[in-house]
C-alpha cells in the first residue's frame, strides 16, 4: 500500500524515530484516510520529519464530515500536539488542527482544536459532534489573538471522558480553550490530524503542514487544569478560598495573580484563601501552573465585593463590548467585566435587549415573590447563560441554579435539561437576589428568564413588577412616632402631608424603621403615606 510518497514500512520507521522519545509505549504506524467523500481524494506526504496533509473539498462540520485524517489508534488518556507550519486553501472556513474520532464514518463522534487560515476567520477554536446524530458545533474558542504561521500550535488531552483543547505559538505555553465533556467518544479512539477545505471552494485543495507531532498514551505532560477557579461574591471581611487542579507530570508549581501580579506567601499553592476580603484584594484572579514541559494558566475568577443586605427595586441591565467567544467564563475572563460596562440601564422584563457581536450582558436585581411556595426557574440564551439565585437578599450566597448551554431560540425554554432549574421553596414577602449572565457571539444575541409560579402558571419573562418592595404598612406610637413595616431590608420613602393633596418626603430608609418628628407640638392634622423608593 501507498500512503503519499513513501511506502508503509518507510512511514512507520518515520513515526517511530519522531515519537518514540515521547512515550515508553512503542507506537503503530500512523495512517491516512479520507473521511466522508472526498473528490478527488485527498493526499499524505512525508516531508521534513512531518506530514503535508492535502484534503479536496469538504468541511468538518454539520451532520457528516469530509476531510483528510492522518491518525493513530488509543486506547484511554492521550496528550497530543502538532505545530502547524503553513495552512493553504481557499476559503475563509478552511481548517486544520488535532482531531480525535470514534471511528471514521463521517458522522462519528469527534473531537477538534481547530485552526483556521491567517486570511480566513483567523483564530482557534474548538468543535465536536457529541453523538453520531448530532451536527457539530462550536464549543469552545480561542482568544481573540490572530493565528500567525508558522507559530499554529494545537493541543488535545483526554482524561477520562473530557477532552482539552489548547493552542500556543511556541509549544511551551499553553492557552486552554476550556473543557469539554464527551461521553460517547469510547476507547480506543482514533488520535491524529486532519484538515479540510470547504464546500464553497469547489474542487480546490486544502495543504495543512504538520511538524514537530508528538503522541503520549496515559497522562498528559504538560499541566493541563481539569477544573477552573470559580467567581466569588462575598461580604466585607470575609474568607474566600479560590482553587485550581491541574494534571501534568509532577512536580507541578502554582502562582497565582492577582490582575496581574504575582501574589507573595500563600500564592504558590493550588488552593489560594484569603483571610478577609476587602477593597485591597477584590479583583481577577488567575493561576500559573508549570512544570518541566511546559505552562498554562487558568481562567479568571472574579472576586467581588458586596454590600449586604442593600436591594433595590428595579431591573438592572449591563452591556459589556469586546468580549469574545461564547462562554460566559470569557466575559468573566474580560477586562472591563464587572466594572466597565459599555451601558447600564434599566428593564421592564428579566430579558436583555438585543445585543451585537461579540458583547456580554448582565442582568440582576432583587425579587419578591407573591406567594410562598416552590417556584421553577428557566434560562435561554444567545449564545450561552448562567442563571444565580441567591438564598436572601444577599448577594454573596448567590449560587449557579441553571444554564443555557448553547444558543437556543428567544424565549425557548426547554431545549437543554439545564435550562431548568430544580424547584426551589421562595417565601412571600422576602427579596433574593437574582442574576443571569449572558455571552454571545455573532448577533442577533438574546436572553431572557422566567419562572412558574407555585399555582403553575408561568410568567416568562419574569415581569418587573416582581422587582419591586411589597406594601408597607404603618403604625403610629406615641409622640407621634411612625414605624414602617414591610419588605425586609428594602427601601422606602416615608411622607407626610397636611391637606393629603401636597406630599413631602420625611425619611428614606430600610424597612423595618422608625421615624420621630422633630416638631414640638406635633400638628394633630398630619397624614403619613409610604412607598417603595428610593
């Protein structure tokens, strides 16, 4: 059999001569096949101690897939990475990267860190189709840095049933573009390069140049984080503890960053706790995992300062611009998220105006629920949102209750399983805060949540109405003195008239207060009312 230029037998002394250092499990040939139809068919050349893999037309992408795959068989964990000297095509979706497939039909289950070309989209990502009856996807993305050949490193680790994708420009540092679960992928799978060109190029090829391949079967080398540090609300004072776990060859080192800076004694372990949160130590913080093979660094955690129990009325609205990507972590990962929003405004409904490319929006505020009971909540979004529900009006014991996963039609509710949230028991007349998080991509981008109600029926969007104190009621004491019962802890404006036609505001405060006039004698004709505020 012919593979390219050189003969099997030539091939498999090439592979070993390049991979053997790199793992103690002696390694099988690599192999070439076209995946789907491609015409003509596509080519594999040995070239400088790599391959130039030639695919015709086709994509990986939608329902089945048409490309040239260059690949081993492996069975559990792998670390792989290829540099990619030079990308040639003609389309703007051309495509190349590291690939792993549970077989070789063109709707199988896959797995890609992609890089596209300098004078296409430009950028890295990753794609998967889930299940053999799912269309591919984007899932995750890269930042927003251009791909700059010959400097195109991509990266794919599987532990377990989660697959990482990474790139880098000099196959040192890596940049991990997230995680991603995928449990019908099996073992063994196949582990290799492919490249494809698109339908729109007609018959013309697509030239991907891989050098510099490396194949570990078991743990990964590099550090690899397998679970990201999470945002934190809390309350002045306050412990936080933030955490990272990495695999990667031992020993690993941490370093954490706090916007930026290197944190002294207690930030060169995986765990990072600070003893008590104030203004000098809210901020992003990131950690540096490193060890002989190479560096990552994980994903922000956005640490933040709240004021307790402060709700207002009122549906917030937050625009964050040059956000990138399609996960809400990326807007977290911003630079101006949470405290330069491009517009703050105020909404009638839980529901995001629309909003252009590559943008970020937040919703939040505090809810009152009519009646007590058990209340389910939903999420939908363009292209992804997290939904936080806090126990009270503490914005600090908020906590992830349901998320839209991917991009779904306004107003859709029900697509995704966790979309919904469990039931949750809400008592009358008590405010929780509530806060949604949207991140999309290309526009039109949208987002919305709504609820059932204990009786069953569904308000969706959540309507502002429920954004607003109950009613207050009024007690007058002695000497004149007024106590105001009504929403705990929220606003409201105490005023006085004489005639009840002219009203005059007295007091703004928290419910529950008192107020004590200063006139001396009290006029026997003075009309007290109150009202949510401020």
């Amino acid at each position: 059999m012919q593979i390219g230029v050189r003969t099997v037998s030539q091939l498999s002394a090439l592979a070993t001569s390049l991979l053997l250092s790199a793992s103690t499990v002696a390694q099988t040939t690599w192999t070439s096949a076209d995946v789907g139809r491609s015409t003509p068919a596509g080519r594999t050349v040995v070239a400088d101690s790599g391959f130039d893999v030639t695919s015709a037309t086709g994509d990986i992408w939608d329902y089945a897939d048409n490309c040239r795959f260059v690949y081993q068989s492996v069975s559990g964990n792998f670390d792989f990475w290829t540099r990619v000297e030079g990308l040639a095509g003609s389309s703007f979706w051309t495509k190349t990267g590291a690939m792993v497939r549970g077989g070789l039909r063109a709707n199988d289950v896959n797995g890609f860190t992609v890089a596209t070309r300098e004078a296409g989209w430009g950028r890295y990502m990753f794609t998967a189709r889930l299940s053999d009856t799912f269309s591919s996807a984007v899932y995750l993305q890269g930042s927003f840095t251009r791909i700059n050949y010959p400097d195109v490193w991509v990266r794919l680790v599987r532990i377990g049933n989660t697959l990482h994708p990474m790139s880098s420009t000099n196959g040192i540092v890596w940049e991990q573009m997230g995680s991603q679960l995928t449990t019908r992928l099996g073992s063994p799978a196949f582990v290799g390069m492919a490249v494809c060109n698109h339908p729109d190029s007609g018959t013309a090829p697509a030239t991907a140049k891989f050098r510099d391949i490396t194949l570990i079967r078991g743990a990964p080398a590099a550090p690899v984080v397998t679970s990201q540090p999470t945002s934190v609300k809390a309350n002045i004072g306050e412990p936080v503890t933030l955490t990272v776990t990495a695999a990667g060859k031992s020993p690993l080192s941490y370093q954490w960053h706090r916007d930026g800076i290197p944190l002294p004694e207690g930030g060169t372990l995986s765990t990072l706790r600070l003893t008590s949160l104030g203004p000098g130590t809210v901020g992003k913080y990131v950690c540096r995992i490193s060890n002989s093979d190479g560096v990552v660094w994980s994903w922000a955690s956005q640490v933040e300062l709240v004021a307790e129990a402060e709700p207002s009325d009122g549906i917030r609205f937050e625009r964050f611009d040059r956000s990138y990507g399609r996960l809400v972590p990326y807007l977290i990962n911003a630079t101006n998220f949470p405290a330069s929003p491009a517009a703050s405004s105020s909404r009638n409904l839980f529901e995001i105006p629309s909003i252009g490319d590559d943008t970020g929006g937040r919703l939040s505020g505090f809810l009152t629920p009519p009646v007590t009971g058990s209340y389910t909540f939903f999420i939908a979004a363009d292209d992804a949102g997290r939904l936080l529900l806090s126990t009270d009006d503490n914005p600090a014991n908020a906590r992830i209750i349901a998320e839209c996963p991917y991009w779904v039609n306004p107003r859709q509710w029900d697509y995704y399983n966790d979309q919904e949230s469990l039931p949750i028991r809400l008592q009358a007349g008590r405010r929780y805060y509530i806060e949604a998080i949207f991140k999309g991509e290309g526009s039109p981008n949208h987002g919305a949540v709504g609820w059932s109600l204990p009786d069953g029926r569904f308000e969706r969007p959540i309507p502002g109405i429920r954004f607003v104190a109950g009613t207050p009621s009024l007690q007058l004491g002695m000497n004149g003195v007024v106590r105001l019962e009504g929403t705990l802890n929220s606003p409201y404006v105490l005023e006085s008239s004489a005639d009840l036609l002219q009203w005059s505001p007295m007091e703004t405060n928290r419910a529950p207060f008192e107020y004590r006039p200063l006139r001396d004698p009290i006029p026997s004709s003075e009309f007290y009312r109150a009202r949510s505020g401020p």
